[in-house]
C-alpha cells in the first residue's frame, strides 16, 4: 500500500482534461511532487507505459527526485520491498512493464539520444531550463505508439507535463507558449503547427502546498528574503518579474496604460528595426504637451515632454524570434496603411537600412511606397538610460508610457537580461527588436536625467533641403511625411 495523495491544485494536473500542461509558477507549489505522484498512478494502472522524466542535469534528477522522504525511493518502498518494483540509476522499472525513465537533456545537441522514444508521458521538471528546440523536440516524439490505453486514460494520453518557475534561458518561449494571451486555467486547443494538443497552464502558489507550509512554516519568509525580481517571481509566480531584468524600473500598473483618443496637435513619431528572417518592429509615438485626455473613462494628464507608445506593426509568426520574411514593399505598404490620416513630426530607422554598399539600401526602398525614415541614434548603452531615465521620471511620474496596442513591446521589455560578457549592455541574442525601436524613439528625444525638461519644438527648417529621390546614408536629418504627398 502507498500513498498517492495530492492537494486539491496539485489534483487539477492529475483531472485536468488538457494533454499539454504547465504546473507552478511560485516556488513551493509543490510541482516535483506532483510529477512524481502522477508518474507512479500512471505506471500503476497502465502497464507498459513508457514515462521519461527530464531535468537539465543528471545530478539533480537524484537530488531532486530519489532521495529524502517525498522521493521515488520513499514513495515507492512497500513497492520495492515487494519486488513489484526495482530502482536503478537511470530508470524506475515496474512488474507490469510500466517504466519511468530519469533523463537529462543538458545541450541541445543531446535531444539527438532520444530520437528513436516512444514517450507515452513526458515529465519536464524546471521547464524554463531548457531552450524552445529541446522542447519542441521532446514534444515530437510524444506519441501512444503501441500502447493499450485502458478506457478511462484514452482521452489523456498521450500527456505532457511541466512544472517550472520564472525565469531561465527558456522563459521567453515558457511565458510566450503557455502565459501569454490566456487566462490560468483555460484550456486550449492549438493547431498542429503549434502540436495540436491540448494546452492549459495551471498556476501554484505556496499556499496550493499545505504540506510545505506545515512541515516548513518559515519558508515564505526564506522566499521574500530572496529580495527584488526573484522574491516576487518566487512568492508570487510572477511571469514579468524577472531576477537580472535590464529593465528593472519597468512597473506595469505605472507604464501600462489604456488606449485613447490622442489629441491631433501631438507631436507622432515613428520608429522601426528592420528584420526578415528576423522579427521586425514598428512603434508610433505621440509626445504629451502636458494637456487633459481621457484616458480609461477619466481625465488625465501625462508630464509635457513624455512619450506614449499607441501602436506597434510587429513582423513575428507568432513563434518566439521567428520573422515573417516579409518584402521592404509590403512592410511599407502596410505601415503607411496603418497610420492612415496621421502626420509624423518624426521617422527613425536602424541605421543599417541605409546601408549602400550593395546597391539600393532598404531605406531607399521603403521610401519608394512612401515609408521615410532617417538614421536614428544608435548608441546603445545612452539609449538604453534614456528608456531608463523615461521609465523612472520625475517627481513619481514616469516619461513614458504604453497603451495595450503595444503588445509585443511589453512582452519582451521586461524580459530583457543583461549582456553576460558586456555587464554596461543589453543582449542581443534575445527578442530585442522592439526595444531596440524603442531605444531609437527615445534617443530621437532625448532628455537630460533627473533635470527638467521641456520638449523639443518641431521646426519647419529642417525638411527644406530633402530630396525624397536620395533616401541614402546620411541624406537628411528630419522629415515630415505631409510634405511628401
């Protein structure tokens, strides 16, 4: 006899009709347990079945699986003592054929050992450990294969099952996969591009684990310890609190705000990274005179000077990093249609688009369908303060904020990490499109920190000498695109 007893949240994973589930979010939820639990009613009542239970490094499926008294080992004793069970380094075999497999796919060139699996059930302990290709390939390779599924389990196997805290060179692809665009809970049908199975995230918190608060009551406190980014993302599962975040002064509830009517004198920029295979990113901007809008049903007013971010034209298929490959002509084309009736005061660019070196440079080709921009300043680690010095503002009041349009921009902002081998920057090897645009919008009106500032004002001089024929590097300065109808 065994216990196989979960707490009512851990249960929802067990009962859940969904087939592809995320676990957690807070530490101490109680996510290593469940997995075990399941993994052990699973191999009881269905023989033969193949479970594979993964974590990044072998070292800690011992650690975090085996040993101490919730562990395989204590778990399954009366099983062992029995012989209906034997444990060994590598695998928990069962009489009845049933296996659990202990895995670890630390590289992604390791996925290559598991190529030929038929995994009946797929365990992924600390899912945000791992990178979207090994994921994704894991997933491939859950199939029912040859297995006699009783009829009460047809519906749910095969199952995927992740249990995970915030954070990780996964977390992007986690939070974008099961976080994003979805209320907890929800169960999901995705389509076959995305491995047409059921998806649901299931949160938990520390208090979903009556058992750790009970035989560990401090532990909430060894959490808030922890301080800043992590003690929220560990306390409470928060997705965009982020330990290491770049941007640590971004706050949603002060920066995020409800979409309304811009008044038309507001000076609009636009911004815009270039990208194929890569995401692209286009942002509009509208600069606050320091006037009464309604914003979210009452009346409001932004400090003058401060930038509101109200629409975003983003170039991704919807996979994480994965450009749509788009023609300069239907980028263009697009971005003037979305903008349609709106005067830009101004319009900058990476200024890698003006490139002439092979000919007619991306500039100049998105100037042919009417889309101008110029070279925006591209300093990085000045316009990463400039976002920062906006973010934090004066007086209490940011210098920047974003409606809810802007949607890819506040999924990736507060995500950014910091560069590992330039500790001063951002890195680039993450989905930093849309800050990128971001940071050239600011830099386009900068501000000198902590002094107060008034506007730039926006001239009518600097458009005189334009020849919109000569889009090359360093051809002018400003442009308004009025003056080129």
């Amino acid at each position: 006899m065994i216990n196989l007893e979960l707490h009512p949240r851990q249960s929802a994973c067990f009962l859940s009709r969904a087939t592809e589930i995320l676990y957690g979010g807070a530490a101490g939820g109680g996510k290593s347990h469940t997995m075990r639990i399941i993994a052990i009613a699973l191999a009881i009542d269905v023989p033969n079945i193949q479970i594979y239970l993964f974590r990044r490094v072998f070292a800690d499926l011992a650690k975090n699986h085996i040993e101490g008294a919730s562990g395989f080992a204590s778990l399954l004793a009366p099983l062992i003592n029995s012989k209906f069970v034997r444990i060994s380094e590598s695998e928990i075999t069962f009489k009845n054929g049933s296996k659990i497999y202990l895995c670890h796919c630390q590289h992604e060139k390791d996925v290559i050992k598991y190529q030929g699996a038929e995994i009946n059930v797929l365990l992924i302990d600390e899912l945000t450990h791992f990178s979207e290709k090994i994921y994704k390939f894991l997933r491939g390779r859950c199939r029912i294969g040859s297995l006699k599924v009783p009829e009460k389990y047809k519906d749910k196997l095969p199952l995927i099952l992740c249990g995970s805290n915030p954070g990780g060179i996964g977390h992007q692809f986690v939070k974008q996969t099961f976080i994003d665009n979805c209320d907890p809970m929800q169960v999901r049908e995705m389509p076959a591009e995305e491995g047409g199975m059921l998806r649901q995230f299931i949160p938990a918190k520390l208090q979903d684990n009556p058992t750790m608060m009970l035989n560990d009551p401090l532990y909430a406190n060894k959490l808030i310890g922890l301080g800043g980014a992590l003690a929220k993302a560990m306390l409470e599962g928060d997705w965009d609190a982020i330990e290491g975040a770049y941007f640590d002064q971004f706050d949603k509830d002060l920066h995020i705000i409800e979409p309304f009517l811009i008044p038309a004198d507001w000076a609009r920029i636009r911004g815009f990274d270039w990208g194929y295979s890569r995401p692209f990113a286009t942002l509009w901007a509208a600069v606050s005179d320091g006037s009464l809008v309604i914003c979210n049903g009452i009346k409001r007013s932004f400090p003058r000077g401060s930038l509101i971010f109200y629409r975003e034209y983003y170039g991704c298929t919807g996979k994480a990093n994965e450009g749509l490959k788009l023609s300069n002509k239907e980028i263009a084309l697009e971005t003037m249609s979305m903008q349609e009736g709106e005067k830009m005061s101004d319009m900058v660019a990476d200024p890698a688009i003006f490139d002439v070196s092979r000919g007619k440079s991306i500039a100049e080709e998105l100037a042919e369908y009417g889309c101008y921009y110029r070279e925006a300043d591209n300093k990085r680690i000045n316009g990463w303060q400039q976002i920062r010095g906006r973010l934090i503002g004066e007086d209490g009041k940011p210098l920047i904020y974003f409606t809810k349009d802007v949607k890819n921009l506040l999924r990736t902002l507060p995500i950014m990490q910091y560069d590992p081998s330039k500790p001063e920057d951002l890195d680039s090897d993450l989905e930093d499109h849309a800050v990128d645009t971001l940071r050239y919008v600011c830099m386009s009106r900068p501000i000198i920190i902590n002094v107060q500032q008034t506007p730039l004002e926006i001239g009518e001089q600097w458009w005189k000498d334009f020849n919109p024929h000569n889009v090359r590097k360093n051809a002018f300065k400003r442009n308004t695109e009025q003056d080129y109808e």
